[in-house]
C-alpha cells in the first residue's frame, strides 16, 4: 500500500474487493452515472465486482492492465484509479482511467493518485506513455491530468458511449520521462 493522504492509501485491487467495491459503486451511482458507462444492475452487486476483481488479478498477472483502489482509514474504496489496454511491442503505452468517491472530491485526492500510478507506469511497467480521455465538459479531470504533466493532443468525435450517448472526448497523452 502506499500512502496518498493521512487518511487514504493506494493499493492494487485484489481478491476478495468484490463487496467493497459494490458498496463503493452503489453509494456513487448518481455521481458516476453522468461520466460512465450504462450499468446494468448486476454491476452493483457483490458477485459482479468480485468476478471482476478476480478478472482484474489475472489480468495484471498477464500485463493487460495495472488496477488499483484508493482505501479510506475505514477500509472502504473511496476510488479507482485503472491502467488499461497496456500494449506492448513498439507501442508501450496504456490507458489511464480513475474515478473518486463524491464525498472525497476536491482534496487533491485524484491528483495524488494519477501521479503515484503514473509512477508505477514508468517505474514498474516501463511504459512510453500513458493515454487518458475525458468528456469534453470534465474540466476537474482535465486539470488533474494537466498538473500531473499530461498534454491535450486532440479531440474525439463520438469516441466512448457514456450514460447511454455516444459523446465527444478531449484526448490526453504523457510521454513517460518527460513530465
């Protein structure tokens, strides 16, 4: 685990987050709904986060994705920070996606995070680069990505389906080592 705050730390998901993780997304729905994915109801449950939680395990093992949960003093996830679609060959790059719980919003709690996994995405993974996606009204996870040495390198037309609509993104990049 490594420390984000006095009260949070930043570990990788594991065996056993399922209930954690459905109590964590059932509590956020509504802060979530506007910037995710459509759900289907079995996402909030138990068994459905702990499938995942294992999936995300194997997952790592193989070196397709890095995903962590930032964990509250009480043991709950307060947010998710996930490295996904790491590719390899010439192309060493992956795709950074995270969310924070509504009650922990505006206390840097997501910079610390993006900048501890940007870290572990050059110091452990060796990755050349990162890529993150936000909606083009996300101006908080802009500045996130903005001070944690990410560029704005375009914009994507229609590029995720997110609360049901296919909607425009602002697209982000950092070249490893030289942030």
């Amino acid at each position: 685990m490594r420390p984000l705050d006095a009260e949070h730390t930043l570990r990788a998901v594991q065996i056993g987050d399922g209930a954690a993780l459905a109590r964590a997304y059932t509590s956020n729905r509504s802060h979530l709904g506007p910037w995710d994915p459509s759900r289907p109801a079995e996402f909030f449950t138990e068994a459905w986060q702990e499938n995942h939680s294992r999936l995300s395990v194997e997952e790592a093992a193989a070196g397709r994705s890095a995903r962590f949960v930032i964990v509250s003093g009480d043991g709950e996830i307060r947010g998710r920070m996930n490295l996904n679609n790491i590719v390899r060959g010439a192309f060493w790059s992956a795709d950074l996606g995270y969310w924070i719980d509504a009650t922990r919003l505006r206390r840097g709690l997501a910079s610390k995070a993006v900048a501890q996994v940007m870290a572990y995405a050059a110091d452990e993974l060796h990755l050349h680069r990162v890529q993150a996606a936000t909606l083009v009204h996300n101006t908080g996870s802009q500045r996130v990505l903005l001070g944690n040495g990410f560029a704005q390198i375009g914009m994507a037309p229609r590029y995720l389906r997110i609360a049901g609509e296919w909607q425009d993104h602002l697209l982000f990049q950092r070249v490893l080592g030289e942030a």
